[in-house]
C-alpha cells in the first residue's frame, strides 16, 4: 500500500559524499551542532553566488549537480545560507520516504484458496493467471491485448522502489542487470540508536542491484512485466526490459538525493518510463511557506519542491513518462486542511500543523507526473485510495480488501504478484521447509522451480498497471533512439487518457464506504476525483490507432 512514509525513492551526476551522520530535526540552529550535507538549490545563474553563501556561512562543497542546479555542502548553519537572494532551497540530505505495502493484518485474513502448491493453469495464460482479476479488469489477457502485443524489450521500464529481486524465477527473464542501479546504502541503525534497516547483508552495507529486502518493488516490476513462462504470474507488458532503480533502504526510507539521480539516471541511460509508487518524505505535504512552520522546515520544504520539480522536468525533456501512487490516505488532495503525519523521520517527531492546497504530495502531484488513483475488484475506488478533481488522472486496480459483491474472498480481493523468498522468510510468512504459513502468500512449482507471490493492496499496487500500459503503446509507436525506443511522454499520456474506459462518479456522489468513511467525488465524467480520464484499458491501448 502506498503510505505515508514509503516505499520508493530514487536515484547520478555527483557521488554522495560522506555518510549521513547524525540527522538534526528541522529548528533553530544550535551553537553546538554538528556540520551535515545539504542540498543547495539555488536560482538560475546562481551556482557561484550560492556557492559563495555556503563558504561565508562556514560551509564546504561537497559535490554539484549542474543538470539539477544544486551544490551538495556540508555546514552547520543552513538558515544562513538559505538566506541568500540566490538560494531557492536547503534540504539536508537524509531518508525522506518510506515504502508502501499491503496492510500487515491483510495476511491473516482467510481467503478462498489454499496456501501453497501448484495452481491449475488458466487456458493461454500462466498458472495463477486466473487469480489475477485485476489483468482481466484491463483487458491484459490471452484474448485481450496478450493477443495484440506484449511489449517489447527495447521498451526500458523503470522500478523506482526498494529494489527488484532479479533472480526471482518470474522476473528474471525480462531483468535488464546491465543497466540496473542500487543508490543507497544501508544504515543498520538511525541516529537514536533504534534498528533501521538491521544488520548489513553485504559489504560496505550496499546490496547488489538485483537485490529487494523489502518486497514492495519486486511486487510492482512483477505487475508491470513478468514474462508469460509458464510459471506463476503474467504482468501487464510480459516482453519489456526492467530495469531495477533502487532507492529504497531495506526499511523502506529513501534519500530525496537519490529520488532525484534516479530520474536523471533514468533520463541519460534512455529508460522510457518508470514507475513511482511511493512518496517524497520526511513532509507528507510540502509547503513552500507555511506559516506554522520554522524557517528551516521551510527552506526543507522548498528544497524538496524546487528539487523535484527539476528531476522531472529533466527526465520528462529526456523523453521519460513518469508514473505515481496517487497516495493511500484516503484525502481529497485538493482540501487538504491538515497535516499530523510530518515529518515523519526521525520518528516521533511528527506534529500537527493547518495546511492548504498550495502544500503538494510530490511527486503524485507535479506536473509531468501521471497519478494513478486505485480501484478495488467491482470496480469502486479504494477508501484508502487519495483522490481530487486536480490530482487524479486515471484510475487502476489496487485491490480493496472490503470490496465485496464480487465473489472474491479476503486476501484474493488484493493483487498477486511475485515476493522475494528472502522477504518471506525473514518476515516469517513462510516455515523452513518454504510452506507458506498464510494465505496471502502463494508458493508455485513448475518443473522442479518453485516460486513465491503475495497478495497485497494500495496505490502502489495500481500504478504500475498504468505503467505497463504505458509500455506497450510506447512498443507500438516508440522511434528507435537512445535505450532502445524513445516516445514523446506527451503522446504517451495522450493515448493513456483516449484509451482509458471512461469511469463517471458514483451516484450519489457522495460514497460511503463500509468502513464508515465518507467522500466526495467532483467532476464531470470524463475527468473527476475518483477516476480521473477512466479506468486504464491495456485492450484498446493494444489495438489504439496513434
């Protein structure tokens, strides 16, 4: 599920220099604080004016980034050099998002299968193709776009998660090793003390870029493209290259640092496009000028902003179409009215503060970036799923644990897809002999190779249906170029949105939810809060004239 504080982050121009060091929370500067590493982001023309700033105020350059304008300095009073007329942001570099999942009690919910075995075959497609209610919604199957076209693996995707386990059985055919990057490094404690990501499983605390120990990103690059091999699932695009851009730790925090070097990274190597299922933190909501705020929570917030907003101008000038989570809080992103959640690293150090519609989720809401709201099996919006007139642009299935009338049951009301076997055993969902001890997880054999799937739920689970849909009109009408195949993302988004099956608001209006939660939807048919342009529908974007 796409939470708050979440999975995905991402990552080249400049090496991160030095660690992160102790983190100090967003305040008033201290005659005792220790000297850390910010982002300088300063205005145009501005680099040696900032740089100036950073050195007057006792600051060190550590590094630079020209394509992304901003220095990377290692000072003890940021507000100084956030002062400066040249100075547009300063955020310090540190974990700022955290991954998304399903919700922990959805694993021990009964569902209508057994655990474990082998699953019979569903005609034309893969074993546990008839679980997948959430492929037939779109039309992914052997009669609907299977039919048409399955991708193509000059089409680079882009994971920009906790990492992809590039050895699983079900992603390894279609994983792009070359090309697949890990951008951070592992911090076993943070800086209380408290275990964060846990003891190091490789040397200098970096995994190998086929490496996910939390599982959310492999989830999602199995959606997007596993292959149709007779084993386990089949994803949206099965014939695309997925390219591992990891920038989650194994707890699930990203750097706003790497979140942007993914981008660019994504950008100058050719990938066409990625998928965001996760959201920039420590601030759910990024306001510019927040009267409630102190100025450095400010100058953060603004460096955030300004940050992001680059790295997707960037990758989207490189011919990169971005895809986001819309979110999994259940908020008319348009109305937001207040903010308890932020910031939520260190943790504890949350507050509650009023905020307004010019504080921004990012990156599900920068222009340049499609944001995918989710939809449960009948077809409903998710009650966790964030929504807004403005912020939804299509709608996708994410699953919804409480969606009934469908004949699914529990757990099969949620996405299956592929789960690292290191990530089940370490969160104990399987015993020492690999039996699945819940129903949510799913062990698969064929031929003597043995696989594992979970069912999971949120936003993060919708988006990247748009995104393999996304690949496979970029495999029809992509022009050779840089990476393989290269299409305006304009035209990507343009045939996304005349291809979605149009989805008005329910009636009436305002929808409550069993859960006891109650929303607006706003906007005509054919683009409102809940669903955006429509329903994604891989059928029509496979047979779509350009």
């Amino acid at each position: 599920m796409h939470a708050r504080g979440r999975l995905a982050g991402a990552i080249m121009s400049i090496t991160m220099l030095g660690g992160l060091g102790a983190v100090a929370l967003p305040g008033a500067a201290s005659a005792t604080e220790p000297a850390q590493n910010y982002l300088v982001f300063y205005k145009d023309g501005g680099r040696d004016a900032a740089q100036r700033a950073a050195e007057a105020a006792g600051g060190t350059i550590q590094g630079r980034d020209d394509k992304l304008g901003y220095l990377v300095v290692r000072a003890s009073d940021p507000e100084k050099i956030g002062a400066d007329p040249s100075v547009v942001g300063v955020t310090l570099d540190r974990p700022i998002g955290k991954a998304a999942g399903a919700p922990a009690a959805s694993a021990a919910r009964p569902v209508d299968h057994a655990a474990g075995g082998a699953a019979r075959r569903a005609p034309g497609g893969d074993p546990l193709s008839d679980r997948q209610w959430d492929m037939k919604m779109i039309g992914a199957t052997p009669t609907g776009s299977y039919a048409k076209t399955r991708g193509s693996h000059k089409v680079l995707v882009g994971v920009i998660d906790t990492g992809v386990d590039g050895k699983h059985p079900d992603i390894a055919p279609n994983f792009n090793r070359a090309l697949s990057r890990n951008f951070v490094i592992d911090q076993p404690t943070d800086e209380n003390g408290k275990q964060l990501d846990g003891p190091c499983e490789h040397k200098g605390c970096k995994d190998p870029a086929d490496v996910d120990d939390d599982g959310h990103g492999t989830h999602v690059a199995s959606t997007i493209g596993s292959p149709i091999n007779g084993l386990g699932v089949g994803g949206v695009a099965p014939d695309v290259s997925l390219v591992n851009l990891r920038a989650g730790t194994d707890s699930g925090f990203f750097f706003l640092k790497p979140t942007m070097d993914a981008l660019e990274y994504a950008a100058d190597v050719g990938v066409d496009v990625v998928n965001m299922s996760f959201y920039v933190d420590p601030w759910t909501f990024n306001c510019a000028a927040n009267p409630g705020d102190t100025t450095r929570e400010s100058l953060e917030q603004r460096g955030i902003l300004e940050g992001m907003r680059r790295a997707v101008k960037y990758a989207r000038a490189h011919g990169v179409t971005m895809i986001s989570a819309i979110g999994n809080e259940g908020l008319d992103l348009g109305k937001p009215k207040t903010d308890a959640s932020s910031p939520d690293y260190p943790k504890g150090h949350e507050k509650k503060r009023t905020i307004d519609n010019t504080c921004l989720n990012v990156p599900a809401e920068l222009d340049g970036v499609i944001s995918v709201s989710s939809v449960g099996p009948s077809g409903r919006k998710a009650p966790y799923s964030d929504y807004g007139v403005e912020q939804t642009d299509i709608a996708a299935p994410g699953g919804d644990m409480f969606d009934s009338g469908t004949g699914l049951q529990g757990a099969s009301r949620e996405i299956l897809a592929a789960a690292p076997e290191n990530v089940m055993r370490a969160k104990g969902l399987i015993d020492a002999a690999g039996k699945p001890k819940t129903s949510s997880v799913i062990r698969e054999c064929h031929d003597g190779k043995c696989a594992y799937y979970q069912y999971m739920e949120g936003t993060s689970m919708a988006a990247p249906h748009v995104t393999g849909v996304a690949a496979l009109i970029i495999g029809r009408f992509g022009k050779p170029g840089k990476g393989g195949l290269q299409m305006d993302p304009a035209q990507v988004e343009r045939l996304l949105y005349a291809t979605a099956t149009p989805k008005g608001c329910p009636t009436p209006r305002t929808h409550r939810y069993g859960t006891g939660e109650t929303q607006l939807c706003e906007g005509p048919g054919a683009k409102n809060g809940f669903f955006g342009h429509g329903l994604v529908d891989a059928a029509r974007a496979a047979t779509v004239s350009p």
